[in-house]
C-alpha cells in the first residue's frame, strides 16, 4: 500500500469502529492499482456527514451538500464523502438531488468509469462491483453501466473518458466511445472552465495521441471551445514525434503555434473563449512571437530575448523543440543572462528624471524617449548609466521635437 493509504489507514479504522463502513475510493485506487503515485485520498463512508464530524477533532465543511466533509490529521487533509446516489440530471451536467445511502455499491454505481468505481479497505484488499479490475488489466475505459444515460446526467465524462486514455495509454470500450460520439454536442452544457481542466490534462497526459485519436474519432472536439475547424490542428499534433508536455504553457503554445494564428490578438481570442487567466494569455502571446522568431533561425536579437522573459523563452524553446527548430536551452538562458538588464525598471534613468532634467514635458513624447532609452539599453548601443543615458535622451528629444 501507498505511504499516502498507511498514513490515512487510522481514520478508515476510526470510522469503522463506530460501526460504519469507510473505504478508500476513486483515482486513488485506480492508481495504487496501476502503481503510479497518487495525489489525493478519497474516502467514501457510511456515515453521514454528521455523523462523520462527531468522530472527529477536526473536520472542514468542504462540501457538506454533496457530503464531502475533510478530516484534518497530522497536517493532512482527507477528503470524506458519505455514500450517495444521484437522481435528476436534466442540465446534463448535474443532478439535481443527491441523497445519502448506507450502501457502498449505491456509491460506486454512480461514478463514470469501472475503473474508477473500485473501493479498498484499509488493509488493501479491493472490492470490486463493476469488473473494474478485469478493466484495469485489458486496459479499457468502460462507463458503469448505459454510457449513452451516463453522458446525459454528465457530459463532462466524455472528456474525461478521452483525458483518462491520454493519461493511462487505455483505449476507450466501443460501446461507451460509440456514446461519446452519439451525445458529443452535449458537452456545450458543460462550463468551459470544466472541460478546460480535462483538456488541459489530457494535453499533458503520457499518451496524448491516444486522447486525441478519441477525441476525433467521436468529433467530441467539435464541441470545444474554437475547436469545430481545429481537424488539421489535431492532425499535426498527432503526428509529431512522441511528445509529452508538463506545462500548461507549453501545451497552449504548441496548439495556437499550430492553429497558425494570424497575430497575438488571435492567440487571446483563443484562450479568452477557453476562459484561461489573464496570466497565461500573456505567457502565451510572448513565448508563441519567441516561437516565430526561432523558426526564422540563427540568433534571437537582443530585444526578442528581453520582451520575452526567461519563463516564455522556455515555453517558446520547448515548443520549437517539439517542432524540431529549436536551440540549446543553455545557449538561450546564456544570452538572457548576457543582457544589459533583464527588466525594464532596472533602467538606470526613469521618467521622473526627465521631467525634472527637462528633457520632455508630461505627456506622449515621455513613454516614446523612455522606449527608444530601453531598446538602446537592451541592445547595448548605449550604456545602463544615468549620465550617458541623460544625454542619449536629449538627443531623442531634440530630434522629435524638430
Ligand atoms: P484524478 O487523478 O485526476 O484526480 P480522479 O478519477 O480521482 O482523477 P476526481 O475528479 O478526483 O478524478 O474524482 C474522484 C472520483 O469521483 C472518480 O474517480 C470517480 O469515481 C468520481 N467522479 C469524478 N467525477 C465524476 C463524474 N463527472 N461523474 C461520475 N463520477 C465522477
Ligand atoms: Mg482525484
């Protein structure tokens, strides 16, 4: 058993003690089972939220309505759900009641995938209700039960059907990819920021191809976000040479690359419909214009490094790697590091000192004399000095003002 399992092995025991029933469940089990790290522990329980809070020092609400309730221990936290069904879906993306039962196989009914329905009890024997075991080996995605009525309470587990082939290499059972393909369409009820998550995982998954392949055999990505034109996309991406992404950046990079996206205003279309943070656009747009300048080849200019930063020259780096243009990351993080300065604040004249030298008047002409100081700064044309810059900008200034 996992360290993870041992480690929260006394809080099963205390549940049970009192006479209910707790096991571990979802992915944790599924990857014990794989024998890949996990990250977090489940736990499903008899007890009812309630009476799961009685049992304890100290327990979180973090979802009481749905009866999930932590169990802080030793510094960590346990997340455990009261056995439950579903009832209602008629949004296709959530029921619209849940209702508490005693029965662990009511529980494990109601999730997406047999190999996600498995239970373990504290000692590590697994309890096994829906042949998720005999799946787990054979290496399929199979829905509990009716795909197709499992995708109308939730079209969410389509995606999560083509994420877990990517992350586990599995293929997904013909009758349940059938359903995918059948109710694709509905996952335009889910919440983008929900499939986000699931496509993001699968981009990053071990075997993305066969996420992807999944996804277009179903067409499930006609219904993402800018997706419906995005064939030859998918088509390229598949078929570069075996590639695995760890980083959000990267993966987005690599898909508005090979989106061939006319300008940066384009790649922030893309990831405002895809809902992404304002933080990752901005990573994004500068490392796909560093991607550019490194398929043009030889060395990156002064000015494309330092508008770049050294995280989006690594994304940038990375994904023209994958591309099969890119350069030694050592050489690039050296000619970062070979700038004048790395930052536009390290400037050793700032606007104040303009104004109060009188070489511009508030206004316009100010951020143009500052821009021209950095790009001579950055380019090594002038020295990062406050006197030589002094008089660089006087120059500017005159010649502007004539
Ligand atoms: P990950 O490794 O990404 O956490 P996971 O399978 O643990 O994968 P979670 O979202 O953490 O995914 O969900 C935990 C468990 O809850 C799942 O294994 C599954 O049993 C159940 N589950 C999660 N989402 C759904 C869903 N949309 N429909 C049905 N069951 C679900
Ligand atoms: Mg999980």
């Amino acid at each position: 058993l996992p360290t993870e399992f041992k480690q929260a092995k006394p809080i099963i025991d205390t549940i049970e003690a009192a006479g209910y029933e707790a096991y571990f469940v979802g992915g944790s089990v599924r990857d014990t089972i794989l024998g890949k790290p996990i990250h977090d522990v489940d736990i499903a329980t008899s007890a009812f939220p309630a009476e799961v809070k009685a049992l304890f020092k100290r327990t979180v609400d973090t979802g009481i309505e749905h009866g999930t309730v932590m169990i802080l221990d030793h510094g960590q936290g346990y997340e455990t759900t009261t056995f439950r069904t579903e009832l209602g879906y008629q949004d296709f993306r959530r029921p619209d009641e849940v209702t508490f039962v005693r029965s662990l196989k009511e529980d494990l009914k109601r999730r997406d995938f047999t190999i996600n329905a498995l239970a373990m009890r504290a000692n590590g024997e697994v309890i096994d209700l829906f042949d998720g075991l005999a799946d787990m080996s054979a290496h399929v995605i199979r829905a509990v039960g009716v795909a197709e009525d499992r995708f109308h309470e939730d079209a969410l587990r389509m995606m999560r059907a083509v994420r877990f082939a990517s992350q586990l290499g599995f293929t997904i059972e013909p009758a349940t990819e059938q359903a995918i393909a059948d109710n694709a369409q509905l996952l335009t009820k889910i919440a983008v920021e929900r499939t986000r998550v699931e496509w993001e995982k699968l981009l990053m998954g071990q075997q993305p191809v066969r996420g992807l392949q999944a996804l277009v055999k179903t067409a499930l990505y006609r219904y993402m976000p800018e997706m419906a034109d995005q064939l030859p996309m998918l088509k390229k991406l598949m078929a570069l040479p075996a590639w695995q992404l760890d980083q959000i950046e990267s993966t987005w990079t690599l898909l508005a690359w090979l989106m061939q996206l006319p300008d940066t205003a384009a790649i922030r279309q893309l990831l405002k419909a895809w809902k992404t943070s304002n933080d990752l656009i901005d990573h994004v747009t500068a490392a796909w214009t560093v991607v550019g300048a490194l398929q043009a080849g030889g060395t990156l200019a002064p000015m494309t490094l330092f508008k770049a930063g050294a995280p989006a020259l690594k994304t940038a780096n990375t994904v023209a790697n994958l591309l099969g243009f890119g350069q030694p990351q050592a050489e690039l993080d050296a000619a970062y590091a070979a700038l004048p300065i790395q930052d536009k604040h390290a400037l050793a004249l700032k606007g104040g000192d303009l104004l109060k030298q009188q070489v511009v008047q508030p206004g316009p002409m100010m951020g143009q004399v500052l821009a021209q100081l950095l790009v001579a700064v950055v380019t090594g044309k002038v020295a990062n000095e406050a006197g030589k810059l002094l008089e660089f900008a006087r120059m500017v200034a005159d010649t502007k003002s004539n």
